[in-house]
C-alpha cells in the first residue's frame, strides 16, 4: 500500500468553541465545518500547556512538557534537545518533510525539516518578513505588529521603532488579503502540495497560522460582516455581538493574576476600560473572529489545491491548534497563561481528522484526546516506525477510534504550566496550584485550589472546592493527580509539586 501524505493545518490559540460546527453565534467557518463532516471531530481534546512553545513542542515529540522541562516558552533544556521529533521520525522513513508558518518549536523538537518557510528571520532565512518588504508593505505590517508590542518586529528594518498599540490588541489591518501572515502560509503549502505531485514523494506537511493569536489583526475584508457595535443575538454576526456568557464574571471569582489583569485600566490588555468602554471590547471580538474567518477561508483555498492536485485520497488532513483563549469569557481577552492552566477557553483545542475511506464520516468522538496522541496516530497510520528515542511516547494512537469506532482508553487528562496542573476526566476538573517558580503568582495559596463540575457548569462560573458534598471527589482528584505527576518522567525538578 502506498504511504499516505499528511497535511496538518495548524492554527494558533483557536477556541475550541468559535468555530460553526459546534453552533458559535457569531462565527461561520464552512471549509472547518466541512472538513469536520467528512472526517472524526474530537470534540474534548485538550492541549498539554495552554502556552504556544510547551504545547508545540509536546505534540512535535509525542512527550508531556514536564518530560520536555518545558512549561514556559522561554525553556530550553537538555531533554529538548535529545528528542526526537514527528518530522525526524518521518524523514526517517522515507517521507519529505516541510513546515510553513510559524512553529515556535526549538532544539530537538524542531528536527527533521526538509523545507521550512517562517514568519521571522530567526525561523528560516525564506520568511514572512523579507516576503512583505519585497512587496513593499513591511510598514503596514510594522503597524499590525504595533498593536501588541508597541513597538516594530523583531528582525525587520525598522526594528526598535516605537508604534501605538491598541486597546487589547486589535485593530483593523490595512493589509490586502494575499499579504498576510496567514496568506503567507496558505501560498507557501499551495506551492508545495503543487510539487508533491509532481514527485509523488510521500510528504508531512506542517501548514501553521499564527492567528487567531493577537495581535487580532484582520484584513477589512473580514471584518465587514460583523456588527460590534452593540451587543445583539450574534445570528449570523449581522445583530450585533453575542455576548459571552461568562463575560460579566464577578472579577473576585478569578485566580489572582486574573483578577489583577481583569482591573487594568492601562496598557494594551486594559481589560477595565475595555469593560466601561464596551465598544472596545465588542471590537476586540470581532477582529478575533473575522481572524478565525480568514483561516478558515485559507484552509478552503488549500483543501481546493489538494483536490486540484489529485492527492485528496491518500492524504491525512489534519486540523488543531496549540491552544485556545478567553475571547470574552471571564470578562477576559487572551490566554493569560501566567496566572492559571485550568480554564477550558484555554486547555481545550479543536482537532479534526480526515482520510477518506479510512476514517470514519461525519463522527463526533467526545473521549478525552491529547495532542501528544498525534505522534503515535500519525506513524500508526503512515505506517512508520519510530526510530531510537530515549523517550517512550506518552501518548496513545487514535487509529482504532478513527478507523472503528473505539472508546479512547483514558479515564482522564492532565494540562499544566509552570503555576496550575489540571486533571480533567468526563465530569470534573482539579486546578492544583504547584509550587512557587519565577513565574508563579504568590496569592495563589490564599485563593486555593478550583473544582468545576463541567456537565453542570460548562461555562465554570462556581468554584465547588470548599461546597460541602464535594470532599471525596476533590481527594480522590488530588490523588490521581499527584500519582500521575509523581509517574511521568520529569526533565525540570522544580515542577514537581509535593502533595
């Protein structure tokens, strides 16, 4: 049987929640919803770190972060550099390896390319920033950048340069549509998949987006169809903007970092203001989903190059994204990983597969999946063998779900950053602070722990660790928990918390 290619769209901190199929009020996402009617949607799959760097490089290597010693994306270490990356693997075994866009994967976890094109000049020296120069518009993306950073990007030639940022990092681009980011990407994997079947070369292709991450920076084009101006019913985003339904949390039902961040006034997360000026709050809405819009409208661009290139059938088109963010929930904006590792809106990630004829149509699986489980699925279903690691994987393989219909033999998941460790099993949730780092919030002792029952409360809004009644579920979490951190092999001591 001849290998399979795989594609695998990747997009960065995309709410699981904001997409059509799962009946978002405000979002259309048709090329998504359709990919996901033709394959399996995992609909409960959780990111190891709700951080860019740790969760890439956990899924890039099949390994916990804790295994990595990488919980921050500032971490390198020793176990970094001696595993042994998806695309090493791979090559190992006969396939053209390529990645496009943003990987935010370093040392050993970002081995193995045959072809790579990035965002930054420190990703590949073909790169986004050199590709909008030659076209004359590295000033208009100089301003996209600005309204994060303050300031140019990194790299380019107006690098140091001082730019307003705006109020949660939104603002409309001035970009046209092929000039993006995002468009950068999509070209590039357009390109290749052109190539590939020319060759006839087995591929892993790596095709990431960076958006919708902020700087929450579309195209006019894609934010057209939203009405910020009020809040409405979100049908069909033509209403006004739905309002989250968590959005007018009481601030102090927040960990303490949260709380804080909740009540700035000032700065470009000026998360208070944007609360008594809501105008700018509903804008900073809209331009993450017209974000989401502009990936999806990409995605169906390069689904159409795949067809066009007859490869459809022997390809495994897969979709996710590292992690999510609040986009509104909590009255939050962004992923706010410093002060907590627990929430939904950040820990659970969308992830759909599709192979025709070999996994299964239209199915919604809702067992508890982990990203680390697209290493093994990916080489089970290529056929490949991994080659000598130090490391065991630490995921599962998916193939018997997705070819049959399998339950997902997990009783439970774990998610941690350097501050919180969340166990999440069918029903509930434990956010189990760790010990104090660098990073950690020192309040967060005081606050204590969060249990959430997630059949009930879906939009976690009651904190039910102190209710009464709760006392054995919340010990037998503790425990489960502590068991599983105690287990899994640790390539950073400070981590590990004691019970």
């Amino acid at each position: 049987m001849k290998k399979p290619n795989v594609l695998f769209l990747f997009s960065d901190q995309h709410k699981a929640s904001v997409v059509g199929y799962e009946n978002h009020p405000d979002v259309r996402t048709p090329h998504l919803d359709k990919l996901a009617k033709e394959g399996t949607q995992f609909s409960r799959a959780y990111s190891q770190d709700a951080v860019c760097v740790p969760s890439r490089c956990s899924m890039m290597t099949g390994l916990y972060p804790r295994t990595l010693g990488c919980l921050n994306n500032g971490d390198r270490t020793e176990a970094m550099k001696k595993a042994l990356s998806l695309p090493s693997a791979l090559q190992a075994n006969g396939y053209h390896t390529a990645a496009f866009g943003k990987r935010h994967t370093f040392l050993g976890c970002d081995e193995g390319w045959s072809e790579v094109a990035g965002h930054l000049p420190d990703e590949s020296p073909e790169n986004y920033l050199t590709w909008i120069e030659a076209k004359g518009l590295g000033d208009v993306f100089a301003r996209d950048w600005a309204a994060e950073w303050g300031h140019c990007p990194p790299g380019s030639i107006r690098e140091g340069q001082k730019r307003p940022p705006s109020p949660l990092s939104a603002q409309v681009s001035e970009l046209p549509p092929d000039a993006t980011m995002e468009a950068f990407t999509a070209q590039h994997t357009i390109a290749y998949l052109k190539q590939r079947s020319e060759d006839g070369k087995p591929f892993f292709c790596w095709a990431n987006f960076i958006r919708p991450h902020q700087p929450y920076t579309p195209p006019a084009k894609y934010m057209k169809r939203f009405d910020s101006s009020k809040w409405g019913r979100g049908a069909n985003a033509n209403d006004g903007i739905a309002k989250p339904e968590s959005f007018d949390e009481n601030p102090d039902h927040l960990p303490p970092s949260l709380r804080r961040q909740r009540e700035a006034v000032d700065g470009t997360w000026c998360l208070q203001r944007c609360h008594e000026e809501e105008q700018l709050f509903r804008h900073a809405l809209a331009c993450y989903y017209a974000c989401v819009e502009e990936v999806d409208q990409l995605i169906g661009e390069i689904m159409s190059a795949l067809e066009a290139s007859g490869l459809a059938e022997n390809t495994i088109v897969i979709y996710g994204s590292d992690h999510g963010e609040f986009v509104g929930a909590h009255g939050m904006m962004e992923k706010c990983a410093w002060g907590h590792n627990v929430y939904e809106d950040s820990l659970r990630v969308p992830l759909i597969m599709r192979w025709p004829q070999h996994i299964r149509e239209g199915v919604v699986c809702d067992g508890l999946a982990e990203l680390v489980d697209l290493y093994p699925t990916i080489l089970d279903f290529c056929g490949a063998e991994q080659p000598a690691s130090p490391f065991a994987l630490a995921g599962q393989s998916l193939c018997p779900v997705l070819k049959h219909g399998a339950a997902i033999n997990r009783s439970f998941t774990v998610s941690e950053n350097w501050s919180q460790a969340s166990i999440v099993t069918p029903q509930w949730k434990l956010g189990h602070w760790l010990d104090p780092s660098p990073f950690a919030d020192r309040d967060y002792r005081a606050f204590g722990d969060q249990l959430f029952d997630l059949e009930h409360d879906p939009y976690e809004m009651h904190n039910l660790l102190k209710e009464s009644g709760n006392e054995e579920v919340v010990a037998e979490l503790k425990q489960t928990l502590h068991q599983w951190l105690a287990t899994i092999p640790d390539g950073c001591e400070r981590i590990l918390p004691q019970p």
